[in-house]
C-alpha cells in the first residue's frame, strides 16, 4: 500500500545529492539512451525502437557499438530479426570518452549481455582513427568492417545438395542421388556457386528459430522453388519462368527452432531464389537466402489508401515523379492523379491502386513514394502557367508570369476545384471522374476577372507526344482531348491558349 | 522484527512526499476507435470544442474534452489528406494551420461538418521532399501575424529557401523574414508580453536543447541557413567561430540573441516542443506568466521562469508534470486552466510507452511546495517560493548547492558540459514572510548554466518541496 508512494522518494534520493559520476554507465545509459532503447534495453515502445539486450550489434568487438555512438547510423538496420529505419544522431561531440565508455560496458553487461568492457582509451582510439569522419554510419559500413561475431545464422545446421540434370519441374528428391552435398555455415540458401551451368536442382535442408505469431514466408525464384516449413508445403512456383513471381503466406509458428526445407529447380537462363521471413509485428523481412528478393525489401507495411464509393481520396505528401509539394487524389474508377502546388498542374495520372501511405507513415517516413497503381504517366514537369507572348517558339524557361497556389475546394464527392491566380485573374481548375465504358477524368477550366496579359496553359511537357490535332492528343496510354480551345505545339510542349471561356480537357485511358 | 519496524517508521516519515496527482490531474481523453491519432497540432475552437491535427494529416474535432464524464467524448473527422500540420488555431470562422508546405485556413461552408474549402494563405518558403524541413507555427501574435520556424534540412544542411529562418506571415499572405540561425524546433509560443519563443533541439551548434527568444533581426545560433539573407536584401547574419562559447560569439555579434533558457540535454528533457504561458490568473496553479515547455522524449512539462535582464531573456528551468503516455509535442492552455496535449513517438522514442496520446491536466486546487521563480540579482539570486519557507532550514548554507557549466557552440552534434565551476553560496537570507530567500553566490559566471539543488528545506507548514532543482541560464548579470 505504501510501496507505490515510497518509490519515487528512494529514487530521488540519489539524484538529488550525488553528482553522476562518469563511471556509472547505468544511469549515463538511463539519462541518454533509454528513451530510445528501453530501460530495459529491449526497445522503447514495445520494440518499435532497436533493442540493445542480446543484439549482436552491441556485444562482442566494441569497435562497431563505439563507432556508432560516436558518429551515429544511418538507414536500416536489422537487428534480431527486425528491420529498423531511423537515425542514431551522433553522441562523439556531447559525450566525453569516459561516459561512452561507461555507457558501453554497462550495455554490453546487462539485459543478458555478456561482453568484456570498454576502457575511455579504447574509445579515445577509435576517437582519433575516425576523427576524419563526418557523416552517420550505415549497418553495411559496419557490417563489413566488423561483421556481428554473435549473431546466429538464418539458418542453423544448413546443409545443401545438388542433383545435376535437365529438370522441367521439380524433382521427387528422394529418387535422386546428390552429386554434392555441402554443408553451409552462413545459414543462407545460396545457389551460387552451382549456377555455372544451367540444368540443376537443388535442396536445403535446416533449423531456423521463431518467436510466437504469424509470420508471412516469401519465396521468388527463377525458375521453380518451394518452401517447407516442419514438412508442410508453404509456398510453392511450380513452373519454368523468370523472378518477379512472387509468392506470400503467413503461417501460425510457435516460438523455437522449425524444420526448413527449400528445393529449387533450374532448366536455362537466368537464376534467382530469394526466401524470406517477415516476423508478426515487423517490417522487415528476415532473408534465409543470399539473394534479396528486390521488390519486397520495403521496410513498411503497406497502407493502401483507396477512395470510398462515394468519395475521393486526398494526399498531400512526398509523391515520386512530382514536385514536393504533390496533393495526390485517388478517384473512384482506379484513376488517380497527382498536382504540383508548386508548378500548378496534373503532373501525373495513373490508373489501378492510388498509394501506399505506410512508407510515410512509418517511422520517419523518409522519401518519396511512388504511386501504387499502372500506366502511370508524367505529362507534365514545368510551371504550368505563362504568358501567352512568352510561349510563341517555346515554353518559356525562367517563366515571368508568377501564378500563385490559392487552395482548392472539395465538392461533396471530395472532388477538388483548384484555385490559380495571375494578378487580377483566376482560373479554377476542377477535376472530376465520369463513369462509363470508358471512364474518364474530366478536368474543366474557368477563368474569372481581368487579365492583364493573355495566359497560355501547359497541358504536357517531356513526353512523346502522339497523334496531335488542334482537338486532341496521346502521352502513352492517356488520351488527352480538349473542348473550348485549340491546342497548339510547340517544341514538342501541348500548350492551350486561355481565353474568357471554360475550357474542358478529358483523360482517357486506351 | 526490529528491522522491519525500523524500515516502518522510515516509510511513514517518507508518507507525506509529495505526488503530482496531489496537485495536478492527468487525465487520457479517449481517441476515436481504430484511428492512428499521432498528434501533432490542438486548437481550441468556441464551445469547448477542441480541434487536433494529426501527423498523418487528418484533422479531428473534439466535444466534450473539457467535460467531467470523458466517457462522453465524441469525435467527428474534419478534413484529411494535410501534410504534416505542426501549428494550428481558430480564428474568426476558419481554422488555421501551418503544414509543410503552406500556411492554410480551412472551413467547412455548407455546414456539413466536414471542411471543404481550404486557402492557401502562403507557401513562400522551399520544401524539398526531405522529411526533416519540418514547419512549426504559432497562433496570432497582437499583429495578427503567424511566426513560422523551418527546420533545417535533414536538420543538418539548408537545402531549401528559407531553410534555418523564422519568419512572419502575415492575415494577406505576405512572408516576412524574421530571424536566422534556427536548426531543428520542435514547437513555439508566447510569452505574457507576447514576445515569440521556439524550442530548438541539441544538435549542431545546439549544445544543448533549449528555449530560444525570437527577437526580430535575431541569429538564434546556427549559420547553416545564412545564405538565404540574400534573398530578401537583409544584412548576412553573423559566422561563429566553431568551437567556440555562445558568450563569447555574441559578444562579437550583436545580433546574436542567446537561449532564454537552456534545458541540459538529459537532465530537463532531451526534445522540447510546445510552449504556452500561463495567463490563467492562477486557475493553474500560482506560476502566472511561466512559460510551460512540453517534452516529446521525456513525455513530460518542464515550467520555466523567465526575466529580462539588460534587454536579454533568461531565467530558471523546473522539472514540473511527467509521466504522460507518449511524447508530448504542441501544448495548449486554456483559460479556464485545462492544459491539452498530445503527441506521438514514431521516429523519435519517448519514455511514455503509448504510440500515441491526448491528454488534459487540471490544477486540483493544492499548491506544492515549490521554488516559484529564482531571480537574478548583482551578487547572487532571489527565490521566491509558493509558501512560506522552514526560515531555520532556509538559512542553513549546508542546504544548498550550486554547479554552473556551459556547452561548447560547434558545428558538430551537442556538446558536453564544459567549463565546469563551483560557485560558492555565502549567504542564504529569509525573508520576515518567509516567501523569499536571498543567496550571496561568489563566482556566478555569466553565459553558464547554474544548477541550484535544494536539500532538506521544508515548507514552514512541513510540506515536502516537490523539485528541489532549478537550472537558472545567467545570460546577463544585473547591475541591481
């Protein structure tokens, strides 16, 4: 009953009197580190940061741990399993080498650590052989500077055996004899050293560990492979192909070690077999092979953001291929688009999924993300706007007209009328999608007030323009159509005269 | 047997320590269900309706936040799809917000209770599709004016106009270059007289994190964004040397406006963000015209206390309310005295375990006994404190202690505490009310840091002190 009261009185106590001694790691560690790592070095919030308690990263050669306190890590770096993509600022400059070095032999005792300690001249060395060094590390600077000497391999006990042999499909393994059998130390399927000629299978067979949960298993391969897991058939690509056939399914595991077994198979051509494991609760996969299927590397669970039947869907972020500023809209039909508030135009339209939001939405939610859908095609990269005088021979570069970005409006289907202002003049600029045989994004133009020059409007730039008339043209699979105007070319630029009228533009999709 | 009865009585004297629950409630206002509520901007809106932005970009209207029953919190989405909104308040119909890249207001005209139009009042500065050119903005200053702080790019480098400059939008639209010398802020607010504060956060040329006075003109510390002075025909702001002092460079820099306060980087935080100043004429507790600084690393509030000493702010730094449940970025103050809170920890871990929060505190009416403000004066400092002091603890020397230390200005990350002193406590005397006591310090150092602690002084009621700490910056030292 008293218990919960008294606490923080014994806990104060020391804090308010006793200076923090340089050598006394664990409240350093608690003062400057716990906040991300946990006081329980397991991670702050749940493991949503890198823990520290049995991490290969901070046990064994202290070289790599001082390094990254000193400089800080850049990028992802998978520890026990789990991908993490954020940033270790740099402590060299704020922490003297006796407190890193107190730092490190606490982290390096606790949570189930077991590593020798660290003496301030250890680090005063590493201080001065990198005290040319400005930037963060990345794990695979470290990684090939000091490889984790604790880290157990994907997999354990891995033993590999090739079958030579012209196979259309997989084998029935236990009629063929091997022609070699090798035992495999780092724990990852690799084909590698086999691939000097086509026509082979191959089989591996070992232990991996999992905790408790569902965790999704990958498997891409060129050209057929499967994955088993306790002898059960998990994935499987049955016929002869290239990669970029990928296949995914989760399976309930209980925690400890699970029988693995992959078998592959290569007529001709190219080879590739990635497999991967991606833990209940993490985003990142975990490879069991050399090869690192490329397509599924993203560190972030996938966030499609979809309109709703009745209502678009807006994004405002980082969106590949336009400028910073990008306001994406995802409309119902699978067309989708992407405006410039900085050069005033659709710069891109797609078709398909609109966006994945979980790369911006995890973690840091660093870069830009391209759209998620097909076809997608840049019409536009220029400041949509000039005067008419201006854009006779070409579109004008260093562009004097000086539009500015007043917002937008959203109807009640969440349908956006941007608005545009050139001195006293406005244009709105609205989008909607029509349904029907062939849908289309209807984009319609009104100006309004007094222009003092005459304006002319960008309606494509840097793109192989096909089929143009005064009425209509093609930029890829999109149909561009114009009512109100005429479109005139310039230098290769689909460019509309503005008048007094609305003007209507209609993408459509071949 | 003897033992334990021992252990007894020590954990009855011990009863009485004081709990911040004995002072201030804390309370979670439930979220809508299922919705990832990274909270990253509040507004308080008329009729008690709250407004919160998220870092996702959706906007959420609140009723019922400042009710007895929380179970009767509802919600309604206002507008989605923004980018990043750090700033936001309501004013005359529409709400206002400051996102990466623009100043907006936004409003709802048929009534639907969905926002459909949405203004973009400025968007004058660059943005590069880096994720760190973070845009925090304030409400109104007495001009009507936004202050807007752009965070470095990658909090490092200047890559984009404006880049490392606060600057001032105005009711039209119009972008007014302010100050430069700005790194990575973490939220902003006022003072009582309406002066602008930012957060700035340890770092290059940041040894520390602290509370930084935005004067107009000022250089706040960081030339990584100096360049940009061009753009506006304004005089380039100063070079400091690297390695250097802050006291030292703005002796040569006149326009180098040094932190108000400075929160030691672990000791009072590690990622300060929202400030707001108590103007609630003690319907929070007796700190009138204290600044509170939230806390996203340490999901806490510290509460500062600033003066102006020769034209310069400073002042003490307290520990005051933690144990939120996530970390706390922007901050609101309600007259009424409700603070409103929330934020998030994805990307920068906080000890408050929850992804994600919102929270209020109310003042339960009891006062702790606390230091209330620490003054500077020629030879020493003045406390004041929120009852009257145990005058025979009070005047004990052996009570008090004091260390003074700076940061080392540098282009690289923080600093360590350096040019450690000792400055020495000759006389510790309480006043005929027992509200204050004055100490004589020898070897108070101008430009330091001084940590005053506190031991074994007691109210004269017998009252605990809650935070016998106080962090005091001594930019200037008075001449009376």
């Amino acid at each position: 009953m008293y218990m919960r009261r008294l606490l923080p009185v014994f806990l104060s106590l020391p804090l308010t009197f006793a200076p923090l001694s340089a050598q006394d790691g664990g409240q350093l560690y608690t003062l400057y580190c716990s906040a991300c790592h946990g006081a329980d070095g397991n991670g702050a919030t749940g493991g949503q940061f890198p823990p520290l308690a049995k991490s290969p990263w901070v046990q064994g050669n202290a070289e790599r741990s001082i390094k990254i306190v000193l400089h800080g890590l850049h990028g992802p770096v998978e520890v026990k399993g789990k991908t993490y993509n954020l940033e270790m600022p740099p402590q060299g400059a704020a922490l003297p080498d006796d407190q890193i070095a107190a730092i490190l032999t606490h982290v390096r005792a606790s949570w189930g650590n077991k590593s020798t300690p660290v003496s301030a001249d250890q680090v005063k060395a590493t201080r001065g052989a990198t005290a040319a060094r400005k930037e963060h590390w990345t794990a695979e600077e470290l990684l090939k500077l000091h490889p984790l000497e604790n880290a157990k391999p994907p997999v354990e006990n891995l033993i590999s055996y090739y079958y030579k042999g012209s196979f259309q499909s997989m084998p029935d393994f236990s009629q063929l004899k091997p022609d070699a059998v090798e035992e495999e130390p780092m724990g990852l399927v690799d084909y590698s050293s086999y691939a000097k000629t086509d026509g082979f299978a191959m089989m591996w067979e070992g232990k991996f560990y999992t905790p408790d949960g569902k965790h999704e298993f990958c498997l891409d391969s060129d050209d057929g492979a499967r994955l088993l897991i306790d002898g059960q058939l998990v994935c499987e690509i049955k016929a002869i192909g290239p990669a970029g056939r990928l296949v995914k399914k989760s399976v309930a595991l209980k925690k400890g070690m699970h029988q693995f077994r992959v078998e592959y198979f290569e007529f001709a051509g190219e080879e590739a077999l990635s497999v991967g494991m991606k833990q209940q609760g993490s985003n990142g996969i975990k490879w069991f092979s050399k090869d690192k299927g490329s397509a599924q590397s993203k560190t972030w669970p996938e966030i499609m953001l979809t309109p709703s039947a009745d209502r678009a869907v807006m994004y405002r972020n980082f969106i590949q291929g336009t400028s910073a500023r990008g306001i994406g809209f995802g409309f119902s039909g699978e067309i989708n688009m992407a405006y410039s508030a900085d050069r005033l135009a659709p710069e891109l339209l797609w078709t398909g999924k609109f966006i994945d939001a979980g790369h911006h939405w995890t973690d840091r939610g660093v870069g830009d993300e391209p759209p998620a859908g097909d076809d997608v095609t840049r019409i536009s990269n220029k400041l949509a706007y000039a005067f008419t005088e201006e854009a006779v021979t070409a579109w004008p570069a260093g562009n004097p007209v000086a539009p500015s970005f007043r917002g937008y409006k959203l109807d009640a289907k969440g349908n956006p009328t941007f608005l545009v202002q050139i001195g006293n003049q406005r244009f709105f600029d609205s989008y909607a999608v029509v349904a029907g045989a062939t849908p289309a994004l209807v984009r319609t133009i009104t100006p309004s007030g007094e222009a003092t020059k005459p304006v002319s409007l960008l309606l494509l730039s840097e793109h192989d323009l096909q089929a143009p008339t005064a009425q209509s043209f093609q930029a890829g699979k999109v149909k561009v159509e114009v009512e109100g105007g005429a479109v005139r070319y310039v230098t290769g630029n689909a460019i509309l005269d503005l008048k007094n009228s609305a003007i209507t533009i209609r993408y459509t999709w071949q | 047997m003897k033992f334990f009865s021992l252990y007894l009585s020590t954990a009855l004297a011990a009863f009485a320590a004081p709990q911040q629950s004995d002072f201030y409630q804390r309370q979670e206002i439930p979220l809508p269900p299922g919705e990832i509520m990274e909270i990253g901007s509040v507004a308080l809106l008329p009729e008690q309706k709250v407004a919160v932005a998220t870092r996702r970009g959706d906007i959420w209207i609140c009723e019922g936040a400042y009710g007895d029953d929380l179970g009767k919190v509802t919600w309604k989405k206002f507008a989605q799809g923004q980018h990043e909104p750090f700033g936001m308040f309501w004013k005359d119909g529409w709400l206002w917000m400051t996102q990466r890249p623009e100043v907006s207001r936004i409003k709802d005209s048929d009534g639907d209770g969905a926002a459909d139009t949405f203004e973009t009042i400025c968007d004058d500065w660059g943005i590069n599709g880096d994720y760190h050119e973070y845009a925090f903005g304030t409400e109104p200053d007495k001009e009507g004016n936004i202050w807007i702080t752009l965070c470095l790019t990658g909090s490092g480098g200047a890559n984009s106009d404006w880049r490392g400059w606060a600057v001032r939008v105005t009711p039209e639209g119009k972008m007014i270059p302010t100050c430069s010398g700005i790194r990575s802020p973490g939220g902003m607010g006022f003072n009582a007289k309406g002066d602008v504060f930012y957060c700035d956060n340890q770092g290059l040329w940041n040894g520390s994190s602290s509370v930084k006075w935005l004067k107009p003109g000022s250089f706040q510390g960081n030339p990584t964004g100096n360049k940009y002075h061009t753009l506006a025909n304004l005089p380039a702001p100063p070079e400091p040397v690297s390695g250097s002092r802050v006291e030292t460079e703005r002796a040569k820099f006149p326009t180098f406006v040094p932190p108000a306060v400075v929160l030691p980087h672990g000791k009072v935080g590690q990622s300060p963000t929202g400030i707001v100043c108590d103007t609630t004429k003690g319907k929070f507790g007796p700190w009138a015209d204290q600044l509170y600084v939230a806390e996203q690393c340490h999901s806490q509030i510290q509460r500062a206390c600033l003066e102006e000493v020769n034209g310069i702010y400073q002042g003490a730094v307290f520990h005051f309310l933690e144990g939120f449940e996530a970390g706390l970025i922007p901050l609101r103050l309600d007259p009424s005295g409700i603070i409103f809170s929330g934020g998030s920890n994805r990307g920068w871990a906080s000890r408050g375990s929850k992804p994600f929060t919102f929270e209020r505190v109310k003042w339960t009416g009891k006062t702790p006994f606390e230091m209330l403000t620490m003054f500077a004066k020629p030879d020493g400092f003045e406390l004041t404190f929120t009852e009257p002091v145990d005058a025979k603890a009070a005047a004990d020397l052996a009570n008090y202690k004091m260390e003074a230390w700076t940061y080392i200005l540098q282009s690289s990350y923080g600093s360590p505490e350096v040019d450690k002193t000792s400055p020495k406590i000759t006389a510790a005397t309480v006043s005929a009310d027992g509200l204050k006591v004055r100490l004589k310090v020898d070897g108070c150092v101008k430009g330091h840091v001084h940590h005053l602690t506190l031991s074994n002084i007691k109210a004269a009621s017998g009252a605990e002190m809650w935070h016998p700490q106080a962090f005091y910056t001594l930019n200037e030292i008075p001449a009376k």
